[in-house]
C-alpha cells in the first residue's frame, strides 16, 4: 500500500485492517505507508515489525504498541530543543 499520512491519522489506517491479525500480517499491509512525524517520516510496516507481541486483538491493541515502537522524530516540534544547551 503506497501511501503518505500523517502521524495524527495512523488510528484510521489501523481500524480499516481485520483482527485480530498477526504482527507478520499487519507489517505486510502497511508496508508502503509513510507516517510523516514532528521531524522526520517512517514506514508503518517497519514500525509494526518493531513491535514485541505476536498478534494484536484490535486497532488500538495494535495503536498502543505503535506508541512503544515510534521513534523519537515522531513527537515534538521540528527541532525542537530538549532542554540541553
């Protein structure tokens, strides 16, 4: 699925999918959509092939573990300072 969303629509790409689904399975279906962050872009397959459990039940199943899974480039503004000088 070639694709470009940004980071606040991930929710809605992951409740057009069937559950429950492996990880395997739900890598594969996003492979090609593009998150773009606060500082940066990433493949949606390749952060859910970060994500530890096997199989996820339901879309926010799957949107809690992306949160564990993101880089840092996906919170924040773009180049914002984090406190060190």
């Amino acid at each position: 699925m070639e694709k470009t969303i940004k980071l606040s629509r991930v929710e809605s790409v992951l409740e057009d999918l069937s559950y429950p689904l492996t990880r395997h399975d739900a890598a594969a279906a996003l492979d090609g959509v593009t998150v773009l962050m606060a500082d940066g872009n990433a493949d949606l397959g390749e952060m859910v092939r970060n994500c530890l459990p096997s199989e996820f039940a339901d879309a926010t199943d799957l949107y809690y573990e992306l949160n564990n899974a993101m880089p840092i480039e996906a919170v924040g503004e773009p180049r914002q300072s984090d406190g060190d000088a």
